[in-house]
C-alpha cells in the first residue's frame, strides 16, 4: 500500500477553485485547474511519494507484483474532474480503431506532444463520470423524434430544409446526414444560421419559457450558453442532437467507443481505460480532427446513458478496463489490487493494510495504490461528509 499524489491538468476548461479547494490548497489558483490524474499513464503519471517515482514506473519495476499475472500496465486511469464551461465535443476510438490510428501517425513521424497529434496511445477509453456536485453533460444523439420536434419548436424557415434530412425511417442515416451537415458547413454559413438560431432560443427561453417541454429547455439554455462560450462554433448548433444530462451527486454516466458527447459543467469523478485519446470537432482550442472522428462515430440512438449504482455503490458497466465504487459514511470493504482508494470531502477515509501493521487516513484529494501483493487491504469511511472511490479493474471489485 503506497500513497500517491495526483498530478493536475490545467485546460482552459477548468476549475480555479474546485480542485484547489477539494484538496485544501488556496484558491483561486493562477491557473484553471481541469483533472487531477491519479494512474500510470505516461502522460501525467501519479507520484508514489515514499519511493519518489512516478506510479508507471513503480510497476514496471515489477508489473507481476504490482499488477498480478496477464498484465504489464494499469488498464484504468481514475480522475477528478472540474469544468466551468464546456469541454469539447468528442468520441473516443474502439481499441482497433486506435491501433491503426495510433499506428498511422506513429508512421508519418508525428510527435506524440504533437499539437496536431490525434492517437496519443493506442488505447480506447470507455468512460465513467460520477457526480460529486450538480454535473451537466451533452451525450450521445438523442432520438430523430426529438431532433425534428425541437427544430418544431424553434421554427425558423432557416432550419426548415435541415429538417427535411430527417425520417427516411433509417435514424442512425438520418443522424449522420444532419450531423455531417452541419459539422462540415463553411464558417460563414454557420455564423448566418447562428445568428437567427441564438436569438430564437433566447426569445422562447423569455417568452414561452413555461410552456417549454422539460426536455426542450435545457436544451435551448445550452445553444445560449455554448454561443457565449465559443462564438460561431458548430458545437452550438449540434449541441441540439444531443441528449442533455443533469445529474445530481452519486448518479454516473457510462460511454462507450464512438459516442459523441461533450461535459458542459460541475465536479466529478471520473474512470476510464488508461487513454488519452480524444478525436474533437468543435467547443475547443484543441487540436479539432472531424474527418477522423467521423471515423469512430457511432450514430445509433442512445436513449438514455445515465448509470447509478448497485446496493454496494458499484457502477455496473460493460468495461473489462475498470470498475469504480462509491462508499459513504459507515460503509467499509476490503479491496482486492490492483486498485486506487480515493478520498473526497472530508478526510476521514481510513485505509489498512492487511496484516494491520499500517494504517493511513486520507484527506481530501489524498489516495492510496493497492498492489496485487497487498491483498486485505482495508477501507473505512468514518467522516460525516465524506466519500471513498474505489479504482479496480472490471471484475475485481
């Protein structure tokens, strides 16, 4: 059992105070705070703080040890998350999708700091977000019957000939013609039809904000907010294909390879395959690759990706890569590594090894690895206010 310190990533999206204040540094910060990484991936590995050095290379020193038998490198990457505007719209490959990906720029020389660089390893990266405040989100295309009654809805003659794209009766087709439309029109078409759409969504938000669907409001509030954020991106415009998302503290939410989404606000915990690859066609000043991701894009309906937790506050999805779980005060268990123990809120997580020889309480933003070896180990959570995550890979919660 060893602790780690997290390594923060700072984008432009991020937090000034979230972080800083969940981990009980001063804020604001000098500099927007996004992610803090807790794992071994290579861009920003975690720090094994009695060893002094970093938690990729802890492992390699002994990846049997420290993993168990049939792997090599950790297969998840647990994070905090804070956004106070919207990250970009994304999808993520499927595992041979970045092979080939990761393969092909490999060979054209791209360096992997690249700005231009799209595979930043040759992984996919399923994800899991678990609220830890109110968290909004974009995610995944909603149905073509609330596609074509929210372009009803908004009424302008200028929408009327997208409409028409939809209902051959093949919704997934219908989808990807309005998406690839959209995403692809010139820059000076985009500016013309966002300076009716925008203003249209403000007038019904202030009009006929009562007799608004509870569905179509949001959806209409977030056009608004997206125009603020990232004048003239498509992102606002193809925001309105998008299924929108509140959740409320301890309710999750599963994607999978291929599913476009974009995370729009609040603090949370996040697990996925140890990736970083991120194929993006708008809401950023990253690096944006839409022929690519229109490569990964699935278009199918996702009717609705939301996830809570079992009676154990495990979140059940279909990743072999990972598996979180959420305790609350009065709750303990005993983990089986490899696994990261998170500490969020109020301290008060207490964590034991398992011959009881040592035991550590973590702060807030504090976490522990737990090897193959330390099997036994101890979680407790004995503060009122506080949480523990729990990082395991699929199947060894």
């Amino acid at each position: 059992m060893q602790l780690i310190e997290g390594t923060i990533r700072s984008y432009d999206w991020g937090s000034r105070t979230a972080i800083a204040e969940l981990t009980g540094r001063p804020s604001p910060t000098d500099h927007p705070e996004a992610e803090m990484w807790f794992g071994a991936h290579h861009a920003a590995p975690s720090m094994v703080m009695s060893e002094d050095v970093t938690l990729d290379q802890f492992i390699d020193a002994d990846p049997e040890r420290q993993l168990g038998e049939g792997y090599q490198s950790l297969p998840f990457l647990l994070k905090l998350l804070a956004a106070d505007k919207a990250l970009s719209l994304q999808a993520h490959p499927s595992k041979a999708q970045a092979e080939t990906g990761f393969a092909a720029e490999d060979a054209a020389g791209v360096p992997l700091t690249a700005y231009e660089r799209s595979y930043k390893d040759d992984n996919h990266k399923p994800e899991l977000v678990v609220a830890l405040t109110q968290f909004d989100a974009l995610a995944g295309f909603r149905s073509v019957e609330k596609i074509t009654e929210i372009l009803r809805v908004l009424d302008l003659p200028e929408l009327q000939s997208y409409a028409g794209i939809l209902g051959s009766g093949d919704a997934a087709a219908d989808i990807r013609s309005l998406f690839t439309t959209w995403v692809t029109l010139p820059q000076s078409f985009m500016d013309e039809l966002l300076a009716v759409v925008v203003p249209r969504c403000e007038f019904l938000l202030d009009a006929n904000s009562a007799q608004l669907s509870d569905w179509i409001k949001p959806s209409l509030e977030t056009v608004v907010t997206l125009a603020e954020q990232f004048p003239g991106d498509s992102g606002v415009l193809c925001s309105l294909l998008l299924n929108r998302l509140r959740l409320q503290p301890g309710e999750g939410l599963y994607l999978d390879a291929g599913q476009l989404h974009a995370y729009l606000g609040g603090t949370a915990v996040e697990i996925m395959a140890n990736s970083d690859n991120v194929l993006r066609s708008g809401l950023t000043s990253k690096h944006v690759d839409v022929p690519e991701l229109m490569k990964v894009l699935t278009f199918e309906q996702l009717e609705d990706p939301s996830l809570t937790a079992n009676e154990l506050g495990i979140f059940e999805t279909p990743s072999p890569d990972f598996c979180l779980r959420r305790m609350e005060q009065g709750q303990e268990t005993t983990v089986t590594g490899p696994a990261i123990v998170l500490s969020v809120g109020n301290g008060g997580v207490v964590v034991t090894s398992g011959h009881g020889c040592r035991e550590t309480d973590l702060a807030s933003g504090g976490a522990v690895w737990v090897s193959n070896e330390d099997q036994g180990t101890r979680v407790a959570v004995r503060a009122e206010g506080s949480l523990a995550f729990i990082a395991t890979v699929g199947g060894n919660e």
